[in-house]
C-alpha cells in the first residue's frame, strides 16, 4: 500500500517493496553512466538553467518566497499571433464549413486559452505505455520514491497518478482533473537532481492497450493536455501497431516534445540494444516523426532500464534541460495549431490560381451581348438610321409603294404576327444561363469544395431574373417615338428581310407581343433605337429642299403638259417635257445622292447602339453575377491569408 504523501513541505515515506515482474529478474549491479553510444540530438532549444532560491519542499518566508502560481507568458514568438489569425480564420469560415470541420481548431483555442492562463513555471510531462512496459518502474525511479503501484496483476495503475516538484501546480493539475488523493511529492535526493527538475510536474498514465475502455478513453484525455509525453515501449512490443497507428504517427507533428524511451534494457544480450533502438527509429521515421539528432529539433529516442538504472542519468539530464527551458507549453500548443492546420489545409489551399481574369469578364459580357441580341440591334438601328434617310430624301411615289408592301407583311395591323416558336423563346434564355454557367465555373476552378460551392450559388442567385432585367435594361436604352411604341423592325435585325419588318414574339405570360425590336434574353422582342430618335445630319434639310423640288417640278412639267393638251396653254411639249423628265430624274438621284451619303453616319450610329446595348447588358450583368462572385472570392482570400498566417511559422506544415 502507497502512502500519500502531501503537497506541504514534508516529505512522506513510502514502502520499497515492488511487485513488478522486473523486480525477480537479477540486478546487474550499479547504474552505469549514460550510455556514450547514442547522440541522440535533444532539443534544440537550450536555456540557462535557474537556480531554485530554496530545496524543494522548504518552507519559505511569505517575503522572499518567489510566487509559485504565474501566468503563462509568452516568449515572444509566433505563437500569439498564430492563435489570434486561428481565431480569425475560424470567425471567417463558420458561414462556409460545418461546425464538425471547425471543431478540432475551436478546441485547440479553447485548450490553449486553457493553457497560457495557468502556470509557465511547471512543464506537465505524462508517461505513457503499454501493459508491462514499465512506465510506472520509470515513474518511480525518477520521483526516487515508490509512487505508483507496479506489479504482475495487469492493469495495474488504473487513474493518472501526478508528481509535482515544486509548489503551484493545483491549477495544472485541477485542468487534468488529477484528484488530490493522486497527487505526490518525489523523493527528497540530492540538490542537483532537485534543482534540475524544478517546475516538473509528471504523471503516470493507465496503460492505453489496457483492456478496461475507460483506462484508454482516461489516456487519450490527458495526452491532449499535457505539456509532453514520455513513451516507454520494452523489446517485445516497440513495433506495436496500436502505438504507432493511434499515437506515434497522429501525433507525429509533437515531435519535439516527445520522448520515445526503450525500456528493460537489462533483459537484452550484446548489442541487442541498439539494434531495437536502430529499428525503433526506423519506425518513428515511417511514422513521420522527426528525430532529434544531430541538433535538428524533433523526438528524442533512448534507451534505458528503470529497473538497473542503467540510462536514467542521462534522461534526467535531458529532462532537466526540457523543463527549465519553459518553452514545453508554447511548442505543445504550437503543434496542436500545426495539427489543426493540416487538417484544415484541404478546405483552404486552392490549386492553381482561382479568380475572375479580365478575360473571363469580357467573354461573360460578349455572352450577355449576344443574349441579349446587341449586334442585331447595332444593325437594326443602322438599317433605321438608313430608313429615316430614305424616308425623308427619297420620292413620294417610292415612299408610297414601300408602305402598301408593308401592309402586307407579317406584324402588321393588316396581317397579324403569328407567336415566336418555344425554341426562339428559350434559346437567349439558355444563353443568359450558359454565360452564368461559365463565368462561374471558371471562378470557381481549382478553389476548395465549400468556396467553390460558395462561388457558384452566389452566380446562381444572382442569376435570378437576369434575362428579364436584361431586357428591361434594352427597353431603357432603347427609345420609343412620341405614341410610346417601339420603333425599329424586327425583320430588319433578324434577318427576316426587307427593312420595315415587324416580327411577334411570346411574352413572360405566354401572349403575343407586336414589338418592332430584335428578341431580348427572355425572348421578348425589344427595340433596337438608342436614345430617342437618330439624329439627322446638318444637310438633310437641303437634300429634303432638293427632292421637294424635284417633286414641284415633275408636278409642274405634268400640269403643262396636260394644260397644252387640253388646249388651255399653247402648244409646246418640249420645254414641259423637260422640265417634268428633270423632275423625275432629279428624284431618284438625290435619294441615291442621300443613301450614299448616309452610309457613314449610319454605320457609326449602328455601332453606337451596339456599344450601349452591349455596356449596358455587361453592367447588368457585372452588378448580379460578377460582383457577387467576385465578394465570394475576396472572402476566400481574406480566410486564405489567415490560414498562411496560421501555418507562417509552422516547422511543419508545408
């Protein structure tokens, strides 16, 4: 039976008796010193080592007694801020990742708020093995006092046991929810091996191949809270699959704050030893665990026998280093942010170079233009602008006989359109979504599932109504003459042949439209004028004097004529009849004069009907598919720098 031995300066007795089964094989003598054999590169970190002001377990005066309880204070290094952005990016991420995908980080900030509001003067280090290894052998020699139980009954220690060497660990130890029936005091020994582990606090832990559920459930609790861990594995079971599949290799990121120590030693003939410990690191290696050898941080490998005592020097000396350094805490939670962000780097690290080019917006608004139905509008408000010419130079004789052909066609009052087949209807509307389809798919391409799925619904919603807008977009840019009515023909922008032509088209209820227009991204036909009526060029109003007198003169040389036939005038047919034939040659040739004339103007004026349409279809659509798109990926990239800022320092994330 163990006594307690409590926390106050006494020190307490306890029995020398062991029942473990190391105990009946033979004691090979005195410990030897550290084995010279092995370098095995501890940490790399070294630290002065601070002198206690007192022995450990002396009662010191409230007035030069050095506080026992302080907080964690950062050393300075990159771990605040990697806290602060892991924050930041788990704040940013929760309206795109699950709860479940954000729960290891939220867990790790909540332990390492845990952590740094408790003591840095104290480094948790826990023993962890197998059954029979000997860690609770292990725990014991270093405490230099029977403490934890051994013996051949297996499992033998049941609950985490703790050793504090110095005062102020309550704390540590309350977050380990270590009773205080459990909590122990070490040997008093000599003042250097006192001094050298000032501020260990070590505990001893159920086997976790224990056959009892709750001893490992108690095993994994406490190895995610602790400063570090100590693993003893024996000859026999170094290779376990059960150790390196669920600890070693998981936790392979905890290399530097991890021990791996090869026990019973003493059982081993010649050098059986080193060869274990040489496969040993084969496999911590396998694992990818770094090792710590020649100077480069990672797992310190060695191996000892509790039992003899043989090693133990050397591993006191190498934990003495750890704890005084004081940077155990930091690197735990250091690595525990590694960890979280290895996990994470699948949802936050794109392939490739996602986003929206200038390339990809311009062939989302050629799409859009094309949808919408800008170049046949530039053509038909060119064919207008030509119209107007020819309506306005051109003969009356020609001017009448073009509007008996019109009365004629098609969408005309005289002649009803007949409705735009379904096929019409839907193809600038299937466009209008291809276009989304693209420019979505093409900024979402290489970007992690959930900001990609992220992308897409938001070009989706925005996509809600577009070719209506679309449309109504065209309306307004397209103007309507003094009654309201669209002007523009539809058969001159879709091809449907002579200028002047009206074509029907379904509208969102399904009835027939008459418009004057081509057919807009929802199938409704629309105007294809910009800004009102076109202008006319300075000399229209002479080219309209010239064929007023053409006009006059082929009526005046006809009323001569007739008057000489009818025996009012005196006979005289040549002068009338050259003067009606000027009349009716002018005509022709002044309307020819002013279509040729017209050609430019109406070429450029078609041109800027079909940069209006076009800017105004690609603004329509910037402001509900591309700007929403576009805030998608500045999220993305705002919880992409935040992640870098996460993994910036990290040694072992790549």
């Amino acid at each position: 039976m163990t006594a307690v031995i409590d926390e106050g300066p006494g020190r307490g007795e306890s029995p020398a008796s062991h029942e473990d089964r190391d105990q009946d094989r033979p004691a090979r003598g005195p410990a030897p010193q550290a084995r010279g054999d092995w370098n095995d590169g501890f940490i790399a970190r070294r630290a002065a080592v601070k002198a206690a002001n007192s022995e450990p377990g002396a009662v010191l005066d409230e007035d030069v007694r050095p506080p026992q309880v302080e907080a964690y204070v950062p050393s300075g290094g990159p771990l605040g801020p990697r806290l602060d952005a892991l924050r930041e990016l788990v704040g940013l991420s929760r309206a795109r990742l699950d709860r479940a995908t954000l729960a290891e980080a939220g867990r790790v900030l909540d332990e390492a708020a845990a952590r740094r509001r408790l003591s840095s003067r104290h480094t948790v280090v826990a023993i962890a093995g197998a059954t029979g290894s000997g860690k609770s052998t292990l725990f014991n020699s270093l405490a230099g006092v029977q403490i934890s139980d051994t013996g051949l009954r297996r499992p033998t220690t049941a609950a985490p046991i703790a050793c504090s060497w110095t005062d102020g660990a309550a704390g540590l130890l309350d977050r380990l929810a270590i009773p205080g029936r459990l909590r122990r005091r070490p040997q008093q020994g000599g003042p250097d091996a006192d001094e050298a582990l000032q501020g260990l606090v070590l505990v001893d832990l159920p086997d976790h191949d224990s056959a009892a559920t709750g001893h490992r459930d108690q095993v994994d609790r406490v190895l995610a809270l602790v400063d570090a861990v100590i693993w003893v594995v024996d000859p026999e079971k170094y290779a376990d699959a059960a150790l390196h599949e669920r600890y070693l290799r998981p936790l392979a990121e905890h290399a530097e704050i991890t021990f791996v120590v090869l026990n019973q030693i003493d059982r081993l003939p010649g050098d059986a030893a080193d060869q274990i410990l040489d496969d040993l690191r084969r496999l911590l290696d396998e694992d990818g665990m770094a090792l710590g050898e020649h100077g480069e941080p990672g797992a310190t490998v060695m191996s000892l026998s509790a039992l003899t005592g043989e090693g133990m020097g050397e591993l006191r000396e190498v934990l003495g280093r750890f704890v005084q350094e004081r940077t155990a805490a930091a690197r735990r939670l250091s690595a525990d942010v590694d960890a979280a962000a290895a996990r994470l780097r699948p949802l936050y690290v794109a392939e490739g170079r996602p986003g929206l080019g200038e390339r990809a917006r311009e062939e989302f608004a050629d799409r859009l233009a094309e949808a919408v139905g800008a170049g046949a509008a530039g053509q038909a408000a060119e064919r207008e602008w030509r119209r107007n010419a020819g309506r306005a130079c051109g003969t009356p004789w020609l001017r009448l006989w073009r509007w008996y052909e019109s009365t004629r066609r098609p969408g005309s009052l005289e002649c009803p359109a007949r409705p735009a087949p379904p096929e019409e209807r839907l193809t600038a509307r299937q466009r209008v979504e291809q276009a989304v389809r693209t420019v979505a798919d093409g900024a979402a391409d290489g970007l992690p599932g959930p900001w990609a799925q992220a992308v897409r619904e938001a070009a989706v919603k925005g996509a809600e109504g577009l070719p209506e807008a679309l449309d109504e977009l065209a309306e307004r840019t397209g103007a309507a003459d003094g009654r309201g009515r669209p002007t523009g023909g539809a058969g001159d922008m879709g091809g449907a042949g002579e200028a002047g032509g009206v074509r029907g088209a379904a509208g969102p209820g399904g009835s027939t439209v008459v418009a004057t227009g081509v057919a807009g991204a929802s199938g409704v036909a629309h105007s294809g004028r910009v800004g009102g009526r076109p202008p006319r060029p300075r000399w229209w109003p002479a080219a309209v004097l010239a064929q007023a007198s053409m006009t006059l003169l082929q009526i005046f040389g006809g009323l001569w004529l007739v008057g000489q036939i009818v025996g009012v005038l005196a006979p005289g047919f040549l002068t009338p009849a050259l003067v009606m034939l000027a009349g009716v040659v002018g005509g022709p040739l002044v309307e020819w004069s002013c279509a040729a004339a017209a050609r430019g103007p109406a070429r450029r004026y078609g041109q800027e009907a079909e940069r209006q349409l076009r800017e105004a279809a690609a603004a329509c659509g910037r402001a509900r598919v591309l700007d929403p798109v576009a805030a998608e990926l500045v999220r993305y990239r705002e919880v992409r720098e935040r992640y870098v800022a996460v993994t910036e320092f990290s040694t072992t994330v790549r």
